[in-house]
C-alpha cells in the first residue's frame, strides 16, 4: 500500500496562507540551507519550472511519483502560464469546477476524490503520493493520509487558511522527526497512528 504524504507549510499558528490562501510571506525562509535539504530530502516537492530555474531539472524522485492539489493551488501555477507545474509526476487535480485539463499530463478528479487516492494508494510501487494542498481536500482525505510533514516557519498570520479545511474528528499522529533550521524553520515529520 503506498503512503499519501500531506506535505505543507505553515505559519506558527498553523494556517497554509492568509485568508485568500496567499503564502507568499513564507517564501522569505527558503534560504541555501532549507533548500539544500529540499533538494536533498524532498526534491519532487519543488515544482518543474522551479527545479530547472535553479539548474535542478534532472533530480531523481525520492519518495513521491504522484502529486494531488486542490483548484487554489493549480491556480497558482496556471496564474504564471504553467499548465503542468509538477511535470516529473503524474499529476492529479481535485476540482469540480475545472471541467477539463489544460494539459495532457494533469488529470481532473472531479468527483469521489476519496475513492481515486483509495485507488492510487493500492497501486504497487515504490514512491508515494504527494498531497500538496490545499485546505479543503486535506480536510476531505484527512483518513486517507499515513503522514505529514509540517514545515512550520517562523511567523504568524491571526488568520487565514487552516491546514485542513473541514470539520473532523480527533485524528492522532506519531512524532517522527523534527529537523531544524538557521533561518527557523522547523519541519515536522508525523506518522498516523492507527
């Protein structure tokens, strides 16, 4: 059964973004450090086009071959003429308002996101699913995912986007690793305890 991984970044107050889902604010903490431990750790997690701006284009996956986002953080990609920001996975889009794919590589699961990730979970390989954001499907997999790792930076918002979206019930993790940072960052590795 393969992982899904929420890997996400937050404030210490735990929100992803401030109310518009904006998070442009934790930008600032990627520093040489912190990137050098996403190259090194993490590297699908950094977006194609990003990769090959910083001369990274032919990193190998480590822990993920799949990515699902929400509409929001397609967007944000689609805002800059990016139609397949995660083009070195297969790329899974929850939204019921995108009807059809601007691109070939970008898959719309429009309807029973649980049952697809159900389905991509019991796929047999080595490398996991990467559930990158945003609130609203974190809250509708909450189940569905075996860990989180939590990059908490060093400032606050008062308010914005939770890290999951939707009311639910208790939901308990294990503390795995914590790695920090000069800049101070923290990131947080959890496993669910079932």
């Amino acid at each position: 059964m393969r992982k899904l991984t929420y890997f996400i970044a937050c404030s210490l107050d735990g929100f992803i973004g401030d109310p518009s889902g904006d998070a442009t604010a934790m930008l600032r903490f990627v520093d040489e450090e912190y990137l050098a431990f996403l190259r090194s750790e993490y590297p699908e997690t950094l977006p194609t086009h990003g990769r090959r701006a910083l001369g990274l284009g032919d990193l190998e996956n480590k822990r993920f071959d799949t990515i699902i986002q929400g509409r929001g953080s397609y967007d944000l990609a689609l805002k800059e003429g990016v139609t397949s920001p995660y083009a070195h996975l297969r790329e899974y889009v929850a939204s019921r308002t995108l009807t059809e794919s601007p691109d070939a590589n970008v898959e719309i699961i429009g309807d029973d996101l649980v049952a697809k990730v159900r389905e991509l979970k019991a796929e047999d390989g080595q490398f996991g699913i990467y559930l990158c954001g945003g609130s609203q499907i974190a809250g509708e997999l909450l189940d569905e995912i075996d860990e989180l790792v939590i990059k908490t930076y060093p400032i606050v918002y008062g308010t914005g986007m939770p890290m999951f979206g939707s009311d639910s019930a208790v939901t308990e993790f294990t503390l795995d690793a914590v790695r920090t940072f000069g800049n101070g960052a923290v990131v947080r590795t959890y496993s669910r305890k079932r």
